[in-house]
C-alpha cells in the first residue's frame, strides 16, 4: 500500500534558529510544567513538615530509578518517528509509536513487583521510622502509576518526532491544573475530602497523569493523525518494530536509569544516611530549583532528537550539526541565567520553599536547613552551563541513533564520580558535610558535558543508519516535491 501526503500537511521549514526555537520553546515549557507539577508538590508538602518533604523526595527517586531505564529506552521513539518523518514516511511513524506502547505496558508489568518489595528496599537505607513510613506509602504509589506514565511518555515522544510539540504543551497545561486542584484537595482536606498529607500528593499526581495520558490517546486517534501517520493500524503491529526499540534504545534506558539511581543514592544515602533528615530535606529544596533549569533544558534536548533526526531522514547530517548548535546556544543561555539566579538569590528562593514548614519542627532547624540548602545552591549554580552542554548534545546524539557511547559514558561517569567521589567526600573531607558529596556531583556534569560534546563534535554519528537503503527509495518517491511515498 503506498501512502500519498499533500505538501499542505507537513509545516514549511524555518532556518536556522527561528526553526530550533519553534520546536524548543513549546518542548521546553513541557518539561518545565512537568517540573513544576514537583515543585508545587514540594511546595504544597512543605506545610505537612521537612521529614515529609524530605521522604517525596527520596521515594520518587527510587521509584523513578527502575522507571527511567524504560523512560529512557521510549525516548527513541522520537528517533524513530522524527528520521521516519523525515524519509517521507509518516504512516511508518505511526507504527512505531504502537511498538513504543507495547514495550511501555511490558515495563510497568516488569516493575510492578516493587510493590510488594518495598519494604525490604527501604530497610536498606536505615531511616527513622516516620521518614520510611512516609517514604513506604509514596512510593507505592509510584509504582502503580507506571501504568499511566509510560504509556503517555511514549504519545509525547510520537508528537516531538512529527514536530508537534504544541500539543504535547497542551496537554501538559491542563495535567498540571488537574494536579494543583488535586493537591489542594486530598492534602489538606477541602471540598469534604480528609487530609492526606503526602498520600494526597501521591493521589493528586497519579490523577493528573491519567488525565494527560487519556487526552493524548484521543488526540492520537483523531482522524487527522489517523490519516497522516496511520495513528488507527494497531492491526499492523510488529514485534520486530518493538525489537528494533529496543535495540537501539536500551543503551539509552540504561544511562538514564543508571543517572538516576545514583542520583537517588546520592540524596539518599551520601545524603540523608550521612547527614540526616535536615540535609536531605536542603537538598531536596536545591533539587526542586535544579529541576526548574534542568528540565526545560531536557524539552530543548527532546526538540533536538527530533530536529537531528528529521534532518538525517532527509539525508542532511550537515544541516542535523548546525541545528545543534542553535540549540546549543538556546539552551546555554537559558541555563546561564538561571545559574546566575540560583548565586544571587539563594536565599530567598530557599526561604520560599521552607517558609510553610510547621513551627513544629523548631526555628533552629529551619534556619540549619536553609543555611545548608544555600550552600548547596552554590555548586548548583556552577555546573549549569556544562550541563547545558551535556544535555543538547545527547539530545542529539540519539537523534542520530547514537546510543551506546554515550550510555558507556554515563554510567562510568555517574558511579565513579557521583558516587565513588561522593563516598570519598564523605570520609575524607566529612568537615564540607553535604556540600561534599554536591562537590562531586558538580565534578560530574562539568566531565559529562565535556565529554558528549567531543563524542558531537568527532562526527562518529554520521556513519549510523536507522533507516537503511529504502530510505533513498522513499526520497526518490517525491519527498523534496511535498509527496510522500512509502510501502508498509
């Protein structure tokens, strides 16, 4: 069957920056709404006391380990989609997000006994029993909304391929509105509802993600992306596309949740078993800053995977280069700013965030948590710009299909450094306290962004081929003319 595409639904170029820009802006404030979900989470949180805000923290990373293995394997559905898009094959496209569901419903079954283990888990980390209590029931929680977070992730990774990222922003709105409304609610019992404290939380966010995923799905099977990219033809299912996912992807499963579990040993052992629940608790107030410079970079990252691919589907690894580096710009001068932010203003931005801490816990701990928390901000506001330069440059190169290296990288990086130079913080300089270990984590985004701008910059990418010789069948079809040709 060969699929016929009029010139007048496929949107006309930009050049340049004003093309990176109108991907990256919608992209960039998907992933900041995403961060602020979290922020005002924390932010609603704070009012039940630290050790709670402490405990979302430390049960969200661990949760979250384990689920970015397969977050990061789905984000090649962006690859996929964007270089089949590129090829002149939009209906392909299509398919491969079904292949993305499909891998996505299997992990969160594979995750679903952590359920049961959650206990024995945070038993390991030795906590106060009010804190892994706590830490026991959001984490649950967490564990269940795999089922509803995974599958959404894959719809939003098929709308920044085919360039749609305004839609995914959308949706992201209206799950945000949904989670404040939610919190309000079930954390401090309005409207009728008891109060549920960090429960309510986990509530209101899993409410919130149900929401997004079921939008996204309609939008997914509507008749415009239905006859654009085949959105309806699950009957052409293929395991040999969840394969293919898989393949390329799992490389880019295991950096992101190798990043993220030590990450989460990170706050919650170097951190939290070290230093205790104030420590952990000034981190947790830095980490919701970093994710409000983090994330927005990340959505830049995703428009780059969908510009990088989309240009090697058209066969122009030349042009996949310079958009990169528009990126890059954007992306260095956002985190900059917000570096230059975090130095000025750490004070009052870590006095927000513990202003509504019950008086309960004592003024002395609030002003040791914001004394802490302000040195942290410190080192976080040194590693912004490297990050930058790590997070765009990885963006693109699983655009290219470049997974291996920088997944290779990573976790050497991330276990030597993160945690080997952590743990020699820790005992060889104890006097620094939890700035130690932050020391650490700074050393390693300054290395990782050095070393995915190097692995960018050699051109080793150009030399993969995700799409193979009938990519030159597809281009010869008429893709340069607006028409698309392809066979299924």
């Amino acid at each position: 069957m060969t699929e016929i595409i009029p010139e007048s639904i496929t949107p006309p170029e930009r050049s340049g920056m004003a093309q990176v820009a109108s991907l990256s802006w919608p992209a960039s404030l998907t992933m900041l709404n995403t961060t602020i979900v979290k922020f005002v989470d924390g932010y609603m949180v704070s009012h039940v006391g630290h050790t709670a805000f402490g405990a979302q923290y430390a049960a969200s990373m661990l949760a979250f380990g384990p689920e970015a293995l397969a977050l990061g394997l789905l984000m090649v559905v962006n690859t996929f989609v964007s270089q089949n898009f590129g090829a002149g094959r939009g209906r392909r496209a299509g398919l491969y997000a079904w292949a993305g569901l499909a891998v996505a419903v299997g992990f969160a079954t594979i995750m679903l006994p952590m359920f049961f283990l959650a206990g024995p888990i945070f038993d390991t980390l030795n906590h106060a029993p009010v804190l892994r209590g706590m830490e026991l029931v959001y984490f649950r929680y967490m564990v269940i909304a795999a089922f509803v977070t995974l599958p959404a992730r894959v719809f939003e990774q098929f709308f920044f391929g085919i360039h749609r990222s305004g839609i995914v922003l959308a949706v992201s709105l209206l799950a945000n509105a949904v989670n404040i409304l939610m919190n309000y609610v079930l954390i401090f019992g309005k409207l009728g509802m008891p109060a549920m404290g960090l429960e309510g939380a986990a509530i209101g966010s899993l409410s919130a993600w149900t929401v997004q995923l079921a939008v996204l799905a309609v939008l997914f099977l509507r008749r415009p992306m239905r006859r654009r990219f085949g959105t309806h033809m699950i009957r052409r299912f293929r395991w040999s596309r969840c394969r293919e996912l898989i393949r390329v992807g799992w490389p880019a499963g295991v950096q992101l949740c190798s990043e993220i579990l030590c990450w989460a040993l990170f706050a919650t052992f170097l951190v939290g078993t070290y230093f205790g629940s104030e420590h952990l608790a000034a981190t947790t107030v830095a980490m919701r800053y970093v994710g409000l410079s983090f994330m927005p970079a990340v959505g830049i990252g995703l428009a780059t995977t969908a510009i990088v691919g989309k240009c090697i589907g058209q066969g122009r690894p030349d042009l996949a280069r310079r958009r990169a580096h528009k990126a890059l710009m954007i992306a260095l001068i956002y985190m900059g700013a917000c570096g230059l932010v975090f130095w000025l203003f750490r004070y009052p931005m870590v006095r927000f965030l513990l202003a509504n801490t019950p008086s309960g816990t004592g003024a002395e701990d609030a002003n040791a948590v914001i004394e802490i928390a302000a040195r942290i901000m410190l080192c976080a506001a040194a590693f912004q710009l490297f990050d930058a330069v790590g997070i765009v440059y990885v963006g693109a190169l699983r655009g290219a299909g470049d997974t291996h290296w920088p997944m290779i990288t990573t976790v050497v990086a991330s276990w030597s450094i993160t945690v080997g130079g952590g743990l020699m913080m820790v005992h060889l300089l104890p006097q620094l306290t939890s700035v130690g270990p932050w020391i650490a984590v700074s050393a390693y985004v300054v290395v990782l962004g050095l070393c995915m701008a190097w692995r960018f910059e050699s051109g080793v990418w150009r030399k993969i081929d995700l799409l193979g010789p009938r990519k030159r069948d597809a281009r010869a079809a008429g893709v340069g003319r607006g028409i698309q040709g392809e066979k299924l």
